[in-house]
C-alpha cells in the first residue's frame, strides 16, 4: 500500500501529513493508514501533541467520491477515526489550508483545535453530490457554530472564508506566515494539556428555540414534491438532530440517511456531473510533450451584448481586453453596458467599487482592429453573417501575430470555413460562449477539422482560468447544444399546433426540471434570432422538406411577434412576464387548421416531456455515432450548463440511461406508429437500437 499517511516527531509533537493528491480525498488507504498513525501517537510516550496538515494544494477535500459506487463504504469509515480522536488524551489540532470540504472538514471538527492560513476556505458541500455529510458533520458543527449558522453552511452547500470561519467559531485561529510552522508553535504550547473539553461529541449541547423554529420554517419549504432537493431535506432534518437525541443516536441516524441518499437518481446523477465536468477537460489522444500556448491578452471583435459579456468574463479574471468594433456609437453602449452590469454587481455588494472600477480599466474599446494585432488571443463576436465572418477571418489572417489563437463565437455557421479563410488554419477554432456570456458557465470549444492539437489544448485550459465550464465540439449544424434542440423545439411546436398551449408545454418541461420551457426560452432569446436560424438553414437544403417543420417560430417571427422584446410572441408580456395570449393560441390553431394538423384535447405533461425530450437525446447519440462529442458526459456537460438541463437528472445522456434505452426506443416507435415518420423524425439512432441488443 502506497505510503499517503506519513508522520514526523517534532519535538513534543507528532506531526501527521496526509499526502494523496491531486485534493488528499479521504480514500479507504488514507483512513487506514490515518487511524494507525494515531494509535501509535497516543502509545507514544514522547509525543504530547499532535499536529495535522496536508501536503500539496489543499487540506482534505472530502470523501474519496469514487467509494460511494461501492456497496459499502470500505473500513474503516471516517467515524471510527474521528471516535478515535474523540478519546484519545492528547490534543490534536488539524492545520488548514486550501479547500476543507466535506470529510474533510468532519476529520477537522473532530480534532481538539483547528487552525488555518488566511486564504482557506470551508465547507460541507455533500449536498452538492446529492448526499448529507456522514461522518458527524451535522452533529458537530451545530455545537461548534450554532444551528443556524451549521444549517446555511450545510443546506447551501457553499463554502466560507477563513475570516468569516473564526468569526463563527469554526477556527480557533487564523495563523500568519508560513502554515505548518506557524501550526507547530501553536501546538507546541497545547503539548500536555488535557484535550476533554474540547471534544465536541461529548459537548452538552441544546439549540436555540428561535434558531430551530427557523431551520424548520426552511425544511417546510423545501418539502417540494420533485424537482431533486431530497438530500437537501434529508440534511437539514439530521442537523436538526443535534442536541434532540444522545450523540450517538445522532450520529446512526446521519449515516443512515447519508446511505439513503447516495443510492439515489438524484446522487448518482450529481457525482456523474461532477466527474463528467472534469472529464470533458481532457482531450483524448493528445501528443505528449505538447506545449501550450500562452495568453496573457486578448482581443474581442464585435461590442454586441455577446461580445461585451465576453470581454467581462476575461475582465473578471484579470485579462486585459481590446473590444473593437466599427463605430464609436456601439462602443458607447458596450461600455455602458459594462458599466451598468458592474454597477448592479456593486450595489448589490458582490463587489467592491474599488474591483469593479479596476475591473472595466481592463476593458478597452477601440474602432481601430489593428490594435488587436498584438493579442494573444482573438475572438470574433459579431452578428451571425457568414460573409462578414469570412472577411474578418482573412482580415485576422492578415494582422494577428503569428502563433495568436484566432476563434468564432459563432452558434451554427462551419468554422472549418472560417479557419481556411485566415490561412493559418491550425490557429483556429470555435469558442461558442452562451448568453449572457459573463454568467453563463458553459463553453462550447469547436475543434476545426484542422486546429493544431495546442491550440485546442490551450483553450481548454484557458476555460477554467476563466471560470467556463468547457466540452469539446466538432464542427456540425449547431454544434452538441443547437443541434440537439432542433428536435426539442420542433415538437414543442407541432404540439402548440394541435392543441397544447404555450403555457402547459413550458409548465410540463419546467415541472420534470427543466430551467425554461421551450416558449418562453424563445420569447427570452428572440423570435426573430430563432426564426433567421432556421430560414438560413432552409436555404442552405439542411432541413427536412417539411413545410410544416418550425413553422410557428417562422409564422410569429412574419407577425412581428419577436417576442419579449416586442411585447408578444409565444406569450402576451405584461412587464416581463409572460401571460397566455388568445391571439398567439389562434395562430397556432389556424397552421393546425392549414397543415391538416388533427386537434386534441387528450396531451398530457408526460407526453409534452417524452415528445420533446427523446429526439433531444436520440441526437445526442448521433452525435456520439459521429464523433462529435468525445464522450457521453460531454453532451450532458453542455446540456447542465448551458441550457438549464436539472443537475440532479444528470443530463440528457445520463437520464436516457436512468429511464432505460428500452423505454426511450418504445416511446419513439409508439409515436412513429401514431404520428407517421414520413420525415425520419422518429427514426432509432444506430447506436441506440444496438444498445438494447447488446
Ligand atoms: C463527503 O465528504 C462525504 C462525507 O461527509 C461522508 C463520508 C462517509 N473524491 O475539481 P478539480 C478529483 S462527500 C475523488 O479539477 P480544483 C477530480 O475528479 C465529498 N476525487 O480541482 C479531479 O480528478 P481528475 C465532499 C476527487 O482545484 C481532481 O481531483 N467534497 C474529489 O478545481 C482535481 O479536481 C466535495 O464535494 C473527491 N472528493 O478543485 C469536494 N475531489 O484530475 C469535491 C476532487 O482526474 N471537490 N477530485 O479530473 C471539489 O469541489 C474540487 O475538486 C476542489 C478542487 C474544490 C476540491
């Protein structure tokens, strides 16, 4: 068994480090090897302290997430380590720097003192993977910090700062200088005291009236029927355990809610995201020895609201950026546009006013593209025109420096076309932010059939320097998340011309878990955006020849109905929100009427969901058949970030594995032998059809 759990005497102190990278998981080797170590601490008569500490980025992240596929936890688990720090007679301080999460931070309420580096931060975060912590988190933070305080930190999720953990309590002290020297003195001067009273297990402990009256007035709201949240309930019911019942009841009581939840959809869909998200990182095949390239600056073309959120998401993380664009007059609503979204963050304290100032200083607009010549990294962001495209790429061929990283921010157009206009085609590649772009996680990064294997490995990890979420693309009509909602959307619409109305096709998507329907999606985003899209791909003979496919968006869009914007579109808007429309509902049923589409009064929300959601994954398959997306968890990387697809179903791939291909395949024949498949549209992906033979 590899050496990850090591100690050194340090005078009167037993210092243990636990050394497994990359985040020091507590793994089944880690606690063994933990466990023994102390035993041998507690024997040893020239040791009065102990000290631990983790080696490398960070103090324990939590659990070896990994386990929670095994039946059982392997022994030992987290408890019996921590009732062991819980007798022994020596005081244990845990030192912390980096991330302390979740067993982590449990092996850290355990010991008799915790100290830590001012950058660290803390958290139980186990409801993040649809779990509860379970090894004495909701038991031993309350006594440490207060119900209320233990409930926010373990119904959110979220972390807290060093500052802001010895406000609470959580920390005893917030060292300075070098840490593990800093934490040896500290120690040092608790070598020989008795650790008793600080053993929180053994804490007499009972809450606050008015702070449980609280954590239940937040249970009652979270008993919402669906839409995931049960590892959310499951935590705070346990948490509201702590001083009710005796300390080991408590504690039975966690670990069986904590096997609970792991086994369900839920978790087993959230930790499939988390590894998916890491995953979709790493490009398959990559030569060895590659060197990146390096981007310091960048240069955006194009000050629209996309181009403007994608100055911002490089500002936000330090880059100095040049926004050009044509005019003067656009550059003044891009700056205001800054200004504005920087100023809202301002106001409602998210940010100083001293790093929203230094924040848009990094932004600098100009008319003039060659001072984008010297960039590092340029990305066009103009308005989706594959011919003004074109010329920016020949153009950006001309004046970039050599080796700079050239991209499209397109949504749909052929960015294999865009590369070969440049003439350094290697230097190209789509990077397809979502709107707004400072907000929205998801990166979209479109490998040319061309782009040099650095270049695409650059900008990937270029993405998590900028906070983005990214998945990997080839070229193709819409790339992973357009494409895939070319089915979504078309039966969204066949459905309005039968009878259902805009506001039930919304409801019954956004009830199963969806973000935003499909019609308020579009009314959001723009009638007219959508409509253009699939009149160009008309044009272009990419679509099937139906006259009644997407004709409602096409039929709004020629009403003037644009949407939001204009008032109307799916919906009647009063202020923004969205409010069901006689009028729209009569231009649905008058395309019924024309294209000979039967009426019905029998669609039910299940139908709304299989209708709409399975031609959605049935191309995600395709996509896969055709080596688009890497891998599965890609797909559903792109759906969970950047079209409001619910975490806890894992994404379209993952839920076609949750309800069963089977049933996916029986659905589409079922609505295949009802609606007639003239067009295909119900036809089994290859790769979908095999599945349920293998
Ligand atoms: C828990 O503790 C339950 C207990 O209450 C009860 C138990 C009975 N396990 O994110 P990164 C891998 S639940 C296994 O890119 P960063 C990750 O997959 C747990 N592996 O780094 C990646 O692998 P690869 C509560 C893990 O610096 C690599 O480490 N804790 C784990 O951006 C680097 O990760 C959490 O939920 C793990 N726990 O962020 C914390 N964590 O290189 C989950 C990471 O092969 N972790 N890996 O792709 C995080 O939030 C982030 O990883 C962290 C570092 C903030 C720590």
């Amino acid at each position: 068994m590899a050496e990850l759990v090591t100690v050194a005497r340090k005078g009167p102190v037993g210092v243990v480090t636990i050394n497994n990278p990359p985040v020091n998981a507590s793994s089944q080797a880690v606690r063994v090897q933990l466990l023994a170590l102390l035993k041998e601490l507690e024997q040893d008569g020239n040791v009065s302290a102990v000290l631990i500490c983790c080696a490398g980025r960070t103090f324990m992240a939590g659990a070896d997430i990994t386990e929670f596929d095994l039946p059982e936890l392997p022994a030992p688990h987290p408890n019996e380590i921590h009732a062991f720090l819980d007798s022994m007679s020596k005081p244990v301080v845990a030192a912390m720097h980096g991330t302390t999460l979740g067993a982590g931070l449990e092996l850290a309420l355990s010991c008799h003192y915790r100290v830590a580096g001012s950058g660290a931060r803390f958290g139980l975060p186990e409801v993040k993977l649809g779990v509860i912590p379970g090894a004495g988190g909701t038991q031993r933070l309350p006594r440490l910090i207060g119900l209320q305080k233990a409930v926010a930190m373990i119904d959110s999720g979220e972390m807290v700062s060093a500052a802001e953990a010895l406000d609470s309590g959580l920390l005893d002290a917030v060292l300075e200088g070098d840490l593990a020297d800093a934490a040896l003195q500290y120690t040092e001067k608790l070598a020989g005291t008795h650790p008793g009273p600080r053993v929180l297990a053994y804490r007499p402990y009972s809450a606050d009236t008015a702070q449980q009256a609280a954590a239940k007035e937040l249970l009652a709201r979270l008993h919402r029927p669906g839409r995931g949240g049960h590892a959310r309930r499951q935590a705070v019911e346990a948490t509201l355990q702590a001083g009710q019942i005796p300390f080991d009841a408590a504690l039975e009581d966690e670990g069986r809610r904590f096997v609970l939840c792991r086994d369900t959809d839920e978790s087993r869909a959230l930790r499939h995201a988390f590894f998916a998200e890491r995953a979709a990182a790493r490009i398959p095949n990559l030569p060895a020895n590659l060197t990146l390239r390096t981007i310091q600056t960048v240069g955006i073309i194009g000050s629209g609201t996309m181009g403007t959120g994608i100055a911002m998401s490089f500002a936000n993380a330090g880059f100095p950026v040049v926004l050009q664009d044509l005019n003067e007059q656009t550059l003044e609503r891009a700056r205001k546009q800054v200004q504005t979204t920087y100023n809202a963050a301002v106001a409602k304290g998210r940010m100083s006013a001293e790093e929203a100032a230094r924040r848009s200083a990094l932004i600098q607009t100009t008319v003039d593209d060659t001072q984008l010549a010297g960039r590092d990294l340029i990305i066009e962001a103009v308005f989706e025109d594959f011919e003004i495209k074109k010329a920016i790429f020949r153009r950006l061929g001309e004046i970039a420096r050599p080796g700079a990283i050239l991209a499209s921010n397109t949504s749909s157009l052929d960015v294999n076309v865009l590369a070969e206009c440049s003439g350094r085609a290697g230097d190209v590649l789509g990077m397809h932010f979502f709107s707004p772009a400072h907000i929205m996680r998801l990166l979209e990064v479109v490998r040319c059939d061309t782009t040099a294997p650095e270049v695409l490995a650059t900008i990937m990890q270029l993405a998590k320097r900028i906070n983005k979420v990214a998945a990997v693309s080839g070229v193709c009509f819409g790339f992973i998340g357009n494409r895939m909602l070319e089915g979504y959307l078309r039966e969204a619409e066949f459905l309005l011309m039968e009878g259902a109305t805009p506001a039930f096709i919304d409801q019954s998507l956004e009830e199963w878990g969806l973000a935003m329907g499909p019609c308020r999606m579009i009314d959001m985003a723009g009638v007219d955006v959508a409509a253009k899209v699939v009149i160009e791909q008309r044009k272009a003979g990419n679509l099937p020849d139906d006259d009644t496919y997407r004709i409602v968006v096409q039929t709004l869009f020629e009403r003037g109905r644009h949407g939001q914007k204009t008032g109307q579109g799916y919906y009647r808007y009063e202020g923004r929100k969205p409010v069901e429309d006689e009028s729209a509902l009569e231009i649905f049923r008058e395309l019924g009427q024309k294209y000979g589409v039967k009426q019905r009064n029998d669609i039910t929300a299940q139908e709304v969901v299989e209708r709409c959601l399975y031609p959605l994954i049935a191309e995600g398959y395709r996509i896969l058949e055709e080596g688009i997306a890497y891998r599965a968890g890609d797909i559903d990387v792109v759906w969970l970030h950047g079209y409001g697809f619910p975490a806890y179903r894992g994404g379209p791939m993952f839920h076609a594995q949750t309800v069963g291909e089977h049933k996916i395949v029986a659905a589409m024949e079922r609505f295949a032998a009802e609606r007639g498949n003239p067009y295909g549209y119900w036809d089994i992906p290859q790769s979908l059809a095999k599945a349920l033979t293998a």
